[in-house]
C-alpha cells in the first residue's frame, strides 16, 4: 500500500498513523520537521543550544505518545507541535535553574533601554539581483545580528517574533500555540519587533568602503 503524498493534510496524516500506517508518520515528520528544530534552537538560543536535540526529540515523542488522542480543536498540527515545543523548552529553562517569566509586560518595566548611539537607518536594499559585495557582507552580518538580538529579548516575545516571522503563523495562531489571548500575543509581538529594530539599528554597523568582511 502507497504512503501519503506530500499534499495530505496533517490531520488526515494524523488520523492514518492512530490508525497504525507509519508512513503517515514519516511524512509528517518530514513536513515539519525543519522549522521545528529551527524554532526550538532560536528559543533555546547559544547558551542552551546542546540541549535543542533533546527537546526535539521529546516533542515529537508526545506526538508518538499522543496519536490515538489527536484532534485539531480548532489549531492546526502544526500549532500543536509548536505548543509541545514551547512547553518542553520552558521546562529545560527550569530545570536549568532559570526564571521564566511569562508575562507579556516582561522587562517593560523602569525606564525604557535606548542605545548609546543614534539607531543607523541606512539599510542596503535586500532584494537586489545584483548585490554588491560588500551588500552581501552586509547582509550576512545582519542575520547574525539578528541572531544575537533575538537571545535579548524575554521568552514570551522571542516565542511570538519566531512563531509569527519565522514560521509564518497567523497571529490568531501564535495565540493558540502560546495559549494566551490575542491581544497578549499582539502586545508581545509588538515589543520584541520595537526592541529589534533598538538593537539591530543601534549595534549593526554599516562595512566601511574598503573594509574587509
């Protein structure tokens, strides 16, 4: 018997592997499996990234674990496994002897932190056929920056910016798979995309003619 294609639903895929056709498995594992990692890696950031492997295989075992009790209630599957994700990130960070606060005002209170220089507003256009050079430096130390920024900001908005940017989840669905309102989903994604664009302006210079990279 031929195993779904690529175009099943993953809850049709889901249905067959309660079912016991581990071909659906093996696609749905296949499916999601990249951004997964992805987004547990970025959560976990530097510090914690030998822990990543852990949590990735742990989550797709509560979906081995959780086949025959499967049902969308209203959330894709793939929110679902983004939801296990998060739940098993939060709980190495403890288990790690960390604080996790998960409050959408976290690290809002005080006075609001401004860079010590002026914020550089002169980005080089990225869509550019033909990039220079000294653009595609540019660029790649952007994305490592972007990297290092990301590790400042607290869990909750972190989570919302890979969720809704990253992975392409609608907001309605990063409230799901964070399992907060709408409006606390919003407010966080509205905080790490303003101290995103502090820190990136602030601390990413631009390649100075004749500069190497």
């Amino acid at each position: 018997m031929a195993g779904p294609d690529d175009d099943t639903p993953d809850d049709v895929l889901m249905a067959a592997y309660a079912r016991g056709d581990a071909s659906a498995f093996e696609t749905i594992y296949s499916r999601h499996q990249a951004g997964l990692y992805r987004f547990i890696r970025r959560l976990l950031g530097t510090a914690l990234a030998a822990q990543a492997d852990e949590v990735f295989q742990d989550t797709w075992l509560k979906v081995v674990t959780s086949r025959d009790r499967w049902a969308p209630q209203g959330a894709t599957f793939r929110t679902w496994l983004f939801t296990l994700a998060h739940h098993r990130v939060i709980d190495l960070l403890r288990r790690s002897g960390r604080e996790v606060a998960l409050d959408a005002f976290e690290g809002e209170g005080g006075e609001p932190w401004q860079p010590e220089t002026t914020a550089w507003q002169h980005w080089p256009p990225p869509a550019s056929a033909a990039l220079q050079s000294e653009d595609l430096a540019f660029w790649r130390k952007a994305g490592e920056k972007l990297l290092h920024c990301l590790e400042q900001l607290p869990l909750p908005q972190r989570s919302a910016f890979l969720l809704h940017h990253d992975d392409g989840l609608a907001l309605e669905e990063v409230a799901r798979a964070l399992e907060v309102g709408f409006e606390t989903a919003k407010t966080r994604l509205r905080y790490a995309m303003s101290k995103l664009r502090i820190c990136m302006g602030a601390y990413l210079e631009p390649l100075q003619p004749g500069r190497p990279s």
